[in-house]
C-alpha cells in the first residue's frame, strides 16, 4: 500500500488512478478496524458481507448476509424467501417476511411457526408460535410446533442442492434475487420429485395390469 502511495503521483489522471485510489482506501480502511469494532470489512469484493453469529459449537460464525426462508407448514414449498442486509435481529424480520408472503401468495397467513430467536417480533396481525413454548396449546398446535423442525432440513438442502451457501451475484441486490431464485430452483425441485414418484405407480399399476391379463390368458382352459 505505501509502495502504491509513492507511485500514485507517476499514474495519470483518468478512470484507473480513481480505482486504485478507491481501492487503497477501502485497504487503509481494512488495516485500521479494530477486532471488536463495528462496520468491519470481512471481503474486499463484497463489502456487504456481514459476520453472523450461530451460536453452535462447531460453526460459531457465518460470513454473508442473513436470509430468511418462509415455507408451508405441511407441504414444505416455499412462499417467501428474502434477504436481510446489516444482521438484524431475527425478531425484526418477521414482519418483513410475512409482508413478502402475502405479496407473493396473496393471502396474509394467519399463523406463523418460528424458534426462539424470534422473540419480541411485535407482530400482532398473525398468531405467532415460538418454539418450547407449549402452555394453554391444542394438541394440533403442538403438532405444528414439532413441524418446525422440519425447515431445517429443507433449509440444508437449499444450501447443497440449490447452491444458497454461496452467492454468486454482486452486492445486496444479488443478494434479495439469488435468495428468491434458489427458493424458485426448490419449489421446482419438489414439484419434479412428486412427478417421478406419480411416473412411478403409474409405471407399476401398468405393469401390473399386462401382467395379469396375460397370466388369464395363459390360464389353462376346463375339458
């Protein structure tokens, strides 16, 4: 960097001084955040990127930008996915997200199963169910509540499958059209797995049928 700034009087005035001098200061910036600081650069080509924290043992912190994923209780399809620059508290995203749901489907849902992290969402227009918290609940809402569980693995699978671990596009805007493209990307997915296993009990109710008829007609005939 200070070899650059002995030489920057050498470049000439135009578009590739501008970007080196844009681009030292984005360094000077990075050598200078303290490790507990706040606004800390994590990416030099993505300044976006935000440090998450997990809480898990294993993976303690995650690097990119916070996402939320809304899907349905029973199906699993997903009605809302939307993106969440700055790491806000996960109790603030739940209105946003449910106003994205009913954009999408048209249609406000009347409740909403979410973990603990939400606490303290504000959100009054839908019922709002939080994981471990099972006093005064039918049993059907306690069964909704262990239906939670599920979106964890339709979240992994979105992280494997549908390549949502690593986003591709540049700044937050890729970031809200990749998070609704991989929802896209796993709805499809779903739609083609139900299509295969329809293809197959039709295959086998076919297979079926010939193999019958011609065991009748291969039947032996009474003298």
């Amino acid at each position: 960097m200070r070899d650059l700034r002995r030489h920057l009087d050498d470049i000439p005035e135009g578009t590739l001084r501008d970007r080196i001098v844009a681009k030292l200061a984005l360094v000077s910036r990075l050598l200078h955040q303290q490790p507990k600081g706040s606004d800390k650069i994590y990416a030099l080509h993505e300044l976006e990127v935000d440090c998450i924290s997990k809480g898990k043992a294993r993976v303690r912190y995650e690097f990119g930008c916070k996402v939320s994923v809304a899907t349905t209780l029973d199906e699993g399809f997903v009605v809302g996915m939307r993106s969440f620059p700055g790491n806000p508290y996960d109790g603030h995203t739940l209105a946003p997200a449910l106003e994205q749901v009913e954009i999408l489907t048209d249609q406000r849902p009347g409740l909403a199963v979410v973990d603990r992290g939400y606490r303290g969402h504000g959100v009054a227009a839908t019922r709002v169910l939080i994981s471990g918290t099972r006093r005064s609940l039918t049993p059907k809402l306690i069964a909704d509540l262990r239906r939670r569980s599920a979106i964890e693995a339709e979240i992994g699978h979105m992280k494997t499958d549908g390549r949502l671990a690593r986003c591709p596009l540049k700044g937050t805007i890729g970031d809200a059209i990749f998070a609704v493209l991989c929802g896209s990307g796993h709805n499809i997915r779903m739609i083609l797995a139900h299509l295969r296993a329809l293809l197959a009990v039709l295959i086998a109710a076919v297979l079926t049928a010939v193999s019958g008829s011609k065991l009748r007609n291969c039947a032996p005939q009474a003298a």
